[in-house]
C-alpha cells in the first residue's frame, strides 16, 4: 500500500494540519557520506557500512514549514514549538528501507516508530492504508511480517544476499533548527517565517 502523492495531511505533536497547502512544506533527505580521493585525482563517493540488522542507506529528513500557507493553524503550531523537542512529526508518506539479508538473521531494526501505532489518521483515512509491508527482492509480493516498535521480523530466515524492501510511515522525532530570524513584513495579515523542523535519534 502506497502512499506516494497521497493527501493525507501532516501530524505535529498530535494536531492534525488539515487545511494546510501542499506546498506549505518542504522534505529534504539527507545521506550522511563521504568522499575519497582516489590516486588519479578523481574523488568517489562514500557511505558508511550498515550496522548490523540496520537498513543498507539511512536518511535523515528535515521539513520546512511555511508561515504564508498555515492560516490558522499558525497559532497552535507556535504553541507546541514554545516547548523544547524532539516533537513527534508525521507526512503520512511511506518510506521505503532496503536490507541485505545473512542468511540467519529474522529480524531487523527500523529507525523511527510507526505512526499508525501511536496516532489516528486524520481526515477519517482508513489505517490499513499506513500498514508496513516487506517483500523478498524486486517485483515481488508483500509477504507476512510482524512489527514492534522499532523492529521488524520474519518467521524464517531469508537466504543469504536476499534483499528486503520496506516499506512504513515513520513518526519522526524533530528538533527546530537553525533559521534566519530576519523577517520581512510585506504582507499585513501572514506571518513571515519557515520553520525549520530536523530530525534527531528516536529517543
């Protein structure tokens, strides 16, 4: 079950941002890697190895919010931003994670919690709609897993090199980040600020 282009609104610590614009928000996802310089002058590129039971790549998203687009929930998003993080956000988006299984692992690490476990969609949006799902390699069908906060697992072992596809909506911890305070008010009724929401490690 796929969630891409879906319009399912965002959760921020619980409120649901009905009523938001699209384009109210910005995702980035960002790769912690690396650079070699290799001995003919040319640089490649370098990712970390996974730890053990961990996905192959692991992103880490940042969500931009911005002020001319929220209306009235400008006021009740301020309220929860008054208190230190990590806040609890959801895009209700599915992400997709790959592993490598080793032949004698069944079970395997998430890196966020799952949204349809600690919070009710909005807009009435059935919950099967956010389930997880796994398959064995490409174009293959969801196969029977079972999930816990943070972790996954199979009842048999898959072979050695079979990759694994993922697929969950993850309920980010963020922190606000830095931002430029400047503000310029062209606009006599919108408030003009961005938001700048980071993710942190799950707590």
């Amino acid at each position: 079950m796929n969630t891409t282009g879906a319009s399912t609104p965002p959760t921020l610590d619980g409120l649901h941002l009905i009523g938001a614009s699209a384009d109210s928000w910005e995702v980035i996802e960002t790769e912690i890697v690396g650079t070699i310089r290799l001995a003919n002058g040319a640089t490649r590129e370098q990712r970390l190895a996974p730890l053990p039971g961990h996905p192959v790549i692991r992103r880490w998203y940042g969500v931009t919010l911005d002020y001319r687009h929220l209306g009235p929930l400008g006021e009740e998003i301020e309220a929860r931003l008054a208190f230190p993080g990590p806040h609890d956000l959801t895009l209700w988006k599915h992400i997709t994670l790959g592993y490598i299984a080793d032949g004698t692992r069944n079970e395997w690490l998430l890196p966020w919690r799952q949204a349809p476990d600690h919070l009710t969609p909005p807009a009435g949006a059935p919950v099967t709609r956010f389930a997880p799902t796994v398959r064995l390699g490409w174009g293959t069908t969801p196969i029977e897993a079972t999930f816990a906060p943070n972790r996954f697992h199979l009842d048999i072992a898959p072979p050695s090199g079979t990759r694994l596809i993922v697929q969950v909506v993850p309920l980010f911890q963020m922190v606000t980040a830095s931002e430029d305070h400047a503000r310029h008010y062209r606009d006599a009724i919108r408030e003009p600020r961005r938001i700048a929401l980071v993710e942190t490690e799950v707590l």
